[in-house]
C-alpha cells in the first residue's frame, strides 16, 4: 500500500523552489538589461550584476524565514542545513557584489564550502556520499574553473604583447641611470614632486561648483549683491536662480553626467593648449611635428615625425600648421573605463581633457614641473611620478612619465564654467616618446583590452 506524503508548505518552498526561482529570475534579467540599455527609464534598471545579487539576498530571506519554521516545529536536521545554506550565500553574494579578484575568490568559497557540506550530510544522513550530489556546487566551481582559466589566458597574453616593449622602456630607463649626473636629476625630480605634497594617492575627482543656494542666507546676499555688479553669472541662470560661485567647488557632488564632463573638458582643453605653449617656452619643452598634414586619417610614420622646441615653432606658421596636439580622449575608451573600472561614475574620468610636452632631458622637466606647480592659472590637484626609483614599472610596461592632473582655475575659464573641469598633463622625455611607436601602442590596447582594464 502507499501512501502519499505531502511536505509541509513553510519548510519546502523557502528552501527547495523559492532560491531557484529568485535567482533564475535575477539571472534573465540581468541577461535582458542590454536590451533597455537605450529606453528612457534605463537609468531605473539596475546593473546585472546587482540584479543577481538582489536574487541572491531575497534568496536569504526566504531561506531564513524556513530556518525559523524549522527552529520552531523542532526540525533540528533541516534547520541545520538551512544555516549552512544561508553562510554559503555570504561569498556568492560577495562575488556578484564586487568586481575583478574578488568575484573569482567568492565562487571558489561558494563552490568549496558547499560541496563539502552536501557531501558531509550525505555521508551523516544517508551514510552514502552521492546520496544527494551537490550539483549546484559542481555547477559553481564548473564555472569559476572556467572563468579561472579563461583570465590566465588573457593576462598571460597581455604579458606577452607589451613584453618586448618592456624590455625596450627598461633598457633605455638603464641607460638613463648609468651618469652621476643623470642620478641626481631624477633624485632632483623626486625631492621636487615630495615637496609638493601630491601624490598619485591624492584623491582626485571630478566636482561640481558650489551653488549659491547652499550658502547660508548673510553670505549668500553678500555674494550675489556683489556678483550683480560684475554680472559673472550668465543671465539664464540669473533669470531661473541657479546661481553657481566660479572658483568654488560642491563637496561631496561629483559630476554624474558624460555629457556636462565632455563639454566642461572641451572648453578647458583649450585653455589647457594655451598654458602648455607658456610652459613650453619657459622650460625648453618640445611638442610633436608631422612630416605632412594628415590625409584621410592616415597616420603619418613614426620615422616622419619629429620633436621640436617650441620657441622654435610658435613663430613659423608652417610648423604651426605641422603641430599634432593631442586630442580629447575618445568616447568609447571613457564608456570602457566607466564599465570596466568606474563603476559607471563619470567622476573618475579625469583625463578626457590631456596635453603632453617633451623634453630632451630630467633638468628640463623639472623645471616645467615647477612653472605648472607656481602657475597662478592652473591648481594642481595630483603628481604621479612614473620617473621614480621606486616606481612599479609592471603597472604601465615600463614606459615612465610624470602625469599631473590638474585644473585650469584662470579667469577665462570661470568665466566660461571650466574651472572644475580636471585635465591631464603628461610630461615626458624625448627617448621615451620616440619608443611610443603607434605599433607599440596597438600592442599596449590589445593588452589592455585583454585584461579589461
């Protein structure tokens, strides 16, 4: 005779159908979110990888709300694997949590602790390990050796590509520390950068100005009663109320559009060209010339190109015409740093506006470093000194420069709403510059690419 035995509803369900139907639904719609990528409302939906992790939490809470029912109808041997359920969540919930190492280290957890769980109550319940196979576990671990072996490819390729460059970066930065002479200016030049106070672990963001609606009532009336005279504030913002200080930055309000960056970036740009040629004159800097005028987009060999002083080109129009300024980074390499880096903050993005300038040697440089650092029209917000003894040079293939960020603060650029707008100035000599070949750089994207950074 059988008999049919229904489980009990409140012990089933938040454990056997609950879990998978919550995560499974997380995972369709974070599988379906490329889809609302370009509605109106797509600011509303959530990043896939917080949309598996909200399945993942409401997973939690269905489970426990049958660990309860279990603790309190006495079902000792259920309500212990319900817990053990719940802790192995912790490290997958941290995995689709938090990107890059940490992903990989939360699905190994996951995998590991829950296999050895399922196999051990087996073993105690049912004295017979494949009794109940732990097939979600096998699943998990199935894909983190996956996703393991896949990223030891791609950074093991990206090793190999920028490789030969290293070597060749290493072996000029050698020959660089070979003179006495050549010792104490990069000594010099780090004495300088320690002075200054601002290192590459300066925090450094994109900021709002500080409206005028913020301030406290007394200030705020002694502010616009002598802005009114003036009449710095463009007259649209006057007429609505929107009155932004020039000058002075929001605290804690980073800029959250692409598009107000790229248009504050586009205005500073050119005042940043402006101050590049000042410094340029003042420290024997040297900018780039093409053999010929571009056609079509095609790049000019790198054998064609030349480095010349600029207190040399700024009178001749030929060269003037000759001058490759760098351009604003890119669209589609600022969307791959905010996806793959970012987090998708804009306000990371603090080189879209960048110059360069070249120098035949350390001296030079250090000098130029000094006329930005005491330039009134500029504020300094951060220095990375790639030309230190003590720098990493595996971070960047051993190519080595000194990056500044920093903010054209001039009266031109408060006028026009630019002063907030951080821009990158790399400085660098004229031997590393000729080794950034545009081979050399394709091989440097290709790496960069592979490793998703």
């Amino acid at each position: 005779e059988l008999w049919q035995l229904s489980p009990n509803g409140f012990l089933y369900h938040p454990y056997y159908t609950m879990p998978y139907f919550l995560v499974g639904s997380g995972l369709i719609i974070s599988g379906s979110t490329y889809q609302f990528a370009f509605l109106q409302f797509s600011r509303f939906v959530p990043s896939p990888h917080i949309t598996v992790a909200l399945g993942l939490v409401l997973s939690c809470i269905s489970i426990s709300v049958g660990f309860v029912y279990a603790a309190l109808t006495g079902v000792h041997h259920h309500l212990f694997e319900l817990g053990f359920c719940v802790l192995s969540f912790v490290p997958l919930l941290a995995a689709f949590m938090w990107s890059g190492n940490i992903f990989l280290y939360g699905m190994w957890c996951y995998a590991i602790f829950w296999t050895g769980f399922q196999i051990s109550q087996s073993i105690l319940l049912f004295h017979s390990a494949y009794a109940r196979p732990p097939t979600v576990g096998i699943i998990v671990a199935l894909l983190a050796l996956a996703v393991s072996v896949s990223r030891w490819r791609a950074m093991r390729s990206s090793q190999k590509l920028v490789a030969q460059d290293e070597v060749k970066y290493d072996s000029l930065w050698q020959s660089l520390c070979e003179t006495e002479e050549s010792k104490a200016s990069i000594l010099h030049l780090e004495n300088v950068v320690r002075m200054v106070g601002l290192d590459s672990n300066n925090v450094c963001r994109q900021q709002m100005r500080l409206k005028s609606n913020g301030l406290v009532p007394a200030t705020r009336a002694l502010y616009l009663s002598q802005a009114s005279g003036r009449r710095d504030i463009y007259p649209l913002f006057w007429d609505t109320g929107d009155w932004f200080i020039p000058g002075r930055t929001q605290l804690n309000s980073k800029v959250s559009s692409m598009n107000q960056l790229y248009a504050e970036s586009a205005v500073a740009n050119l005042l940043l060209t402006e101050r590049i040629k000042v410094w340029a004159d003042g420290s024997s800097g040297m900018v780039q010339l093409l053999g010929d005028v571009q056609v079509s987009g095609v790049e000019v060999p790198v054998e064609q190109q030349m480095f010349v002083r600029w207190s040399q080109v700024k009178n001749d129009p030929d060269m003037l015409r000759r001058v490759k300024w760098p351009v604003m980074k890119r669209h589609t390499r600022a969307l791959e740093k905010l996806l793959r880096i970012y987090k998708n903050d804009p306000s990371h993005l603090v080189d879209v506006a960048r110059n360069c300038l070249i120098f035949n040697n350390v001296n030079d440089l250090t000098i130029c470093l000094g006329l930005i650092i005491t330039d009134d029209n500029v504020r300094v917000e951060r220095v990375k000194n790639r030309m230190s003894s003590d720098y990493d040079k595996s971070l960047t293939g051993g190519y080595r420069d000194v990056c500044l960020n920093l903010r054209i603060v001039s009266k031109d650029a408060q006028s026009l709403g630019a002063e907030q707008a951080v821009c990158e100035v790399q400085l660098l000599l004229e031997s590393f510059a000729r080794l950034k070949s545009q081979e050399g750089h394709l091989r440097y994207v290709i790496a960069r690419n592979s490793r998703a950074t």
